[in-house]
C-alpha cells in the first residue's frame, strides 16, 4: 500500500477527458503537461541581423536568433526581451510578432517577434559563445541551430520586403503543417 503523504500518479483518462493524463491516486488531481513556449527575436540593426553563436547544447557552436523558454508571470513581449538581453546583452526594442511555429515533436510552440537593436553595446552571455551582426549574403546558413531559425530569418526578409503583417507560420510541408493523418492542417483565423 503507498503512503498517503507521498505523490503516486497512474496513468489514466480522467473523466470529462479523452486523453491519458497522469492523474493522483489520492485526490485526483491531473497533472497536466502542456507544450513549453520559446519566445525569441530577429534583432535588426540597419541592415545587419544579430546571431548568437549557441555555448549550450543542444546544437554548442551553431548560430540562432536570442530566444528562449518563457518565465512564469512574464509577457512573451517581456520574455523575448530578457532573452536578447540574457544571450546578447541586447536592449531591443519589439515591433510587433513575426511568427508562430508548432514544434509538435518537442511540444514546443515559438512566438518570434520582430526587434530592433537600441544600442550596439552586446555581450555575450553565458549561453552564447559570439555574437554578430550579419549582413543578409553573410548569414551562416549552413550552421544555423535550428529550422526554426532558418524560418525566421527568412519570414524576416519577406516582412522587410513588405509581405502582410499577418503573423507567419511553419512553411508548408513542415513538421506541425499536418494533422495526424497527413491532411494538412486547416487555414484560418485562430
């Protein structure tokens, strides 16, 4: 018999649900696990971007956008924020949101958001290695960390070039684009 102080969770659907949930022996409370949101930035200043070369796994030694996990009781805006001050020493500024991703594999939902360099002042923190500012022609494209990455900055350059203002999201085709089954997933206002 287990101890009543102690947590014991089964893994169970609990009632009104349709999905296993890991749900208390004792007093039935669900704990539920929800997907993490990384928030993060493609930094303008002129016409450069700025890239952090990555100190931590995984991917040590490739370059990203600042991003990160967002804090308890923090707006993405703020969190996107922390980040490229945490990564870069970076004060920017956010425009508005440039994307939204499903990472559905990692249960990761991303929200990039547009920012401009308020001063050039940047240090690398304790997660990046280097950082750069990168004209378009010398972005590293073969050593970005992520897809992710490659979107955004890509996504950055259609909105520079004046595509809608309309957030963007996974390029079609890729992962977190189909349901389940392979349909693709319905287009629409969320």
């Amino acid at each position: 018999m287990s101890d009543p102080l102690l947590p014991s969770f089964t893994l169970r659907i609990p009632e009104g649900d349709g999905l296993p949930r890991k749900v208390c022996d004792h007093c039935g409370f669900v704990a539920y696990e929800n997907p993490k949101i990384v928030v993060g930035s493609v930094v303008r200043a002129d016409d450069t971007v700025l890239l952090c070369r990555r100190a931590i796994e995984p991917r040590r030694g490739f370059w990203t956008i600042p991003a990160g996990y967002m804090e308890l009781n923090e707006t993405p805006e703020e969190g996107a924020i922390r980040e490229a001050h945490e990564e870069a020493g970076a004060r920017i500024a956010i425009e508005r949101l440039l994307a939204v991703y499903s990472v559905p594999r990692i249960s990761q939902v991303q929200l990039i958001f547009r920012a401009t360099l308020e001063d050039r002042g940047l240090e690398a923190g304790p997660e990046s290695l280097e950082l750069r500012l990168f004209r378009w022609d010398d972005i590293p494209w073969d050593e970005l960390a992520f897809p992710s990455v490659h979107w955004a900055l890509n996504h950055e350059r259609e909105a520079t070039a004046g595509a809608s203002p309309v957030p963007f999201g996974n390029p079609a085709g890729a992962a977190g684009t189909h349901m389940p089954d392979g349909r693709p997933l319905p287009v629409g206002d969320f």
